[in-house]
C-alpha cells in the first residue's frame, strides 16, 4: 500500500501548501519528460542482447505524476512501425534507466530509435542494430 499511501500523502501536501496561497497552475505531481542518454548515434546494439536505455534524471521533479514505458521506434519511411521493449512502469522508481532485451525477432538496421514516453515522448537519435555474429 506504499503507493496509495504516497499518492494520499502528495495529496494532503498539495492541499496544505493550497491553503498557504500556492501559485496558480501549480499541480501535486509534476509532469516530467526526461531526456535519452542511451542509445546515442554510435550505439550498436545485438540481436537477443540485454541492454540499458537510460535517461537524465537532474531535472527530475520531486513528485512524478507519470509512468514510462520504452518503445522501439523505426525511422524513415515506417517510422510509426513500433515495438513495445518494456511495460509501463514506475518512472520516478526506474532511477534513469529501464533494461531491455533487443528482440530475437528484429531485423538489423541503422535506423532504430528509442522512445521513452513519459508525459509525451522523448526520442534517442537513430542507431543501429546487428544480428549476432
Ligand atoms: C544497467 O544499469 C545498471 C545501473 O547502472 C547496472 O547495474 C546494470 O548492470 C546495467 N545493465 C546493462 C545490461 O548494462
């Protein structure tokens, strides 16, 4: 119940700091859209390997409203072609980085891109994958 525990005690954080005149517009949870540090353009990941897609947490507000979720993203022309790498999870829990297995099943290319949505979505520069050797 640590969850619901949190949740109620943002809430009552939020109500106490409102009571105080907070500024307008001013919610419980932040929305946070961190920024990929992994996969960059010179990433070259395998087929079938474990691999950790991580992202800056030095902005990262005190109360995260919203969970993450890792999504592997082919540029050009099937650029909307998608491929779920992990659940939804916890991205304040996560600590700026989720590990992933590059599916058995993906052909190798230089145009892969990782999407980590948060509120909306940030993306990683395109790299590349390669089959196993
Ligand atoms: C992912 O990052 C964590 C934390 O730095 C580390 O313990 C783990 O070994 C990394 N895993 C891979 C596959 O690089």
């Amino acid at each position: 119940m640590k969850f619901t525990t949190s949740i109620l005690a943002s809430a009552l954080a939020y109500f106490a700091v409102s009571v105080n005149a907070a500024p307008a517009g001013r919610s419980a949870l932040d929305v946070w859209n961190p920024t990929i540090t992994s996969p960059t353009a010179e990433t070259v990941w395998i087929v079938g390997s474990t691999v950790n897609v991580t992202w800056s947490t030095a902005n990262e507000p005190a109360d995260v409203s919203n969970g993450g979720q890792v999504v592997l993203a082919v540029d050009g022309l099937a650029r909307f072609t998608a491929q779920d790498l992990s659940p939804v999870f916890d991205l304040a829990a996560a600590d700026g980085f989720y590990t992933v297995t590059v599916p058995d099943d993906i052909a190798p290319g230089n145009d892969y891109q990782v999407v980590l949505f948060g509120d909306s979505g940030n993306i990683s520069p395109s790299f590349t994958i390669v089959a196993t050797s």
